[in-house]
C-alpha cells in the first residue's frame, strides 16, 4: 500500500490484495439519502467479487429517536457482533468502498478504527476507480466467514456528544462538512432547523477530491486545511455535517494529509438543531 495505508488504497493496489492468500475483506457502503435502498440494489447488480454490502441506516446506525440525529452510532456491542458476524477480525484487513466519492466508505472507516481496528483503507475512486483499472463486478452473493463479535479495543478516534460541544464552544474549533449554503442557513433541505453551530468553519466535503473522482494529493490537502484552519493543533478541532456521515470524509482526508488527532461529533446538525436551547448561528 501507499505511504499512507490506513487512509486510501488504489483500484490497482486493491487488485494485487485480493489475489493474496489473505485477501482483505471489502465492504461495499453505497448509498443514497434520497432512495435508501439504491445502493443495495446497486450491489446487487454489480460488485468488487468477495465484497460484501453494509447498509447506512441497518447497519451503521443505530435507531433514530427524533433527538439523537439521522444517523445515529450503534452500541459497540451491537456493531462487534456485526463486525464478527462478516468476518472482521483484528488481524484482517478491511478495505471500505462506495460510488459516491467515498462519503459513507469513510464513515465505515471512522467506525471501524472506533472499534480500535487499525487496519482499514478506502478505496480511492470507489467502484469507478475500480472499473477504471480494469476491476469486474459481479453479481453472485458473497459467502461469510464468520467470527466471534470483534473483541473489545480501545478506540483509535476521538468523539465529543452535544454537551461537551456546547460547554467548549469558543475553546474548541468546529468544522463543518455540508454544502455552503446548507452551512449558512440558506437552505435545509433534510433537517427541522436551518443553520450551524456558532462559531464553526466550514469545508464542504467535496473539496477534498480532484476533478478524477479521487481524493487530491496528501499534500495539498494538508496546505489546504492548514489555509482553511491558520494552523493550531488538530486536537482541538472537531468535526460534524448533518448526521455524522460527510464529517468522516473530512476527517479521511485530514488523516491522509498527515493531520491526524481530531475528533468527531457524531450526532451532528441533525442532533444538535433537535433541540431549540442550543444556539443557532447563520450567514
């Protein structure tokens, strides 16, 4: 892998993985807001052969309660008996992929290294990438290899919840990943409240990728973010979007840029604009 394998991984290096006696464990997360079942259909019509297929909301959510955002984190528990019951293990690797530039492949990575699992990459480009190079899709159904509930970790990330944002706001950086005019109130096409949390930047996901479909080059993410934050250490920067999902493409690409240490808020705009005592910002 590259210089940096626990971020992202090329259509070409992912080939020569799969042909090793050890082939990593592909996940395939694509998905669609608008139609929540498109990316199962589209994993059924056409997969990386030996992926399997996780689902946003099923999966890598736990259950919304109007309070705790759209996209909500599982229990540990449930997500290590999930983790076991597709053959995650602390010794294999996990390759996560999408075909919506990597938005939700890198929520699986954000997840997976919560569950203290170092060993996992995105596919950079996604199945375009992957056709791209020469990559089939098949159709047939991938068997499991089955393993106990992935084993208690420590966590490799670090979260903050709604309080711990709202008790640190203007001792802590926020960086949101939504569209600009989402950002500044403009528009709020999926959640109650327009607006941001006060304070908070914002660094729209899609910019972390080139014109290719792929993330840019380490480096000039790394200015960029440097530019956008006028330096600081990454520790004190946490990041959200609407519901926890976009915010893990910002923190990938940090991560590629070699600006790891930030934290995530997981419940995100979603979360927070549930409840009318938290301050709404706007413009």
């Amino acid at each position: 892998m590259n210089a940096t394998p626990h971020t992202l991984v090329s259509a070409d290096e992912l080939k020569i993985q799969l042909a090793e006696a050890e082939p990593p464990l592909v996940i395939d997360a694509s998905f669609d807001l608008a139609d929540v079942a498109a990316g199962r259909r589209a994993y059924d019509a056409g997969h990386v052969p030996g992926s399997l297929y996780l689902h946003l909301d099923d999966d890598l959510s736990a259950p919304k309660t109007g309070r705790n955002g759209r996209h909500p984190l599982p229990e540990r528990r449930r997500f290590a008996e999930l983790l076991g019951r597709i053959g995650v293990t602390p010794q294999r690797r996990v390759v996560a992929l999408d075909r919506q530039g990597g938005v939700y492949a890198a929520r699986v990575w954000w997840m997976l290294r919560w569950m203290g699992h170092a060993d996992v990459a995105v596919l950079d480009g996604g199945i375009a990438a992957w056709q791209q190079a020469g990559g089939a899709l098949v159709a047939e159904a991938t068997p499991l290899r089955s393993a106990p509930p992935y084993p208690e970790r420590a966590p490799l990330t670090r979260q903050l919840d709604a309080d711990e944002v709202l008790a640190r706001i203007g001792r802590i950086r926020v960086l949101d990943a939504r569209a600009p005019e989402r950002f500044r109130g403009e528009v709020e096409p999926l959640d109650a409240v327009a607006g941001h949390i006060p304070g908070a930047y914002n660094r729209f996901h899609r910019a972390n990728l080139g014109a290719d479909g792929r993330f840019k080059p380490a480096a000039q993410l790394r200015a960029e973010f440097e530019a956008l934050l006028g330096g600081g250490a990454t520790e004190a920067l946490v990041h959200q979007c609407g519901s926890g999902v976009t915010a893990c493409h910002n923190l990938l690409a940090m991560e590629h840029g070699g600006l790891a240490g930030s934290a995530l808020y997981p419940g995100s705009w979603s979360e927070w604009s549930s409840d009318p005592a938290r301050p709404v910002a706007r413009g």
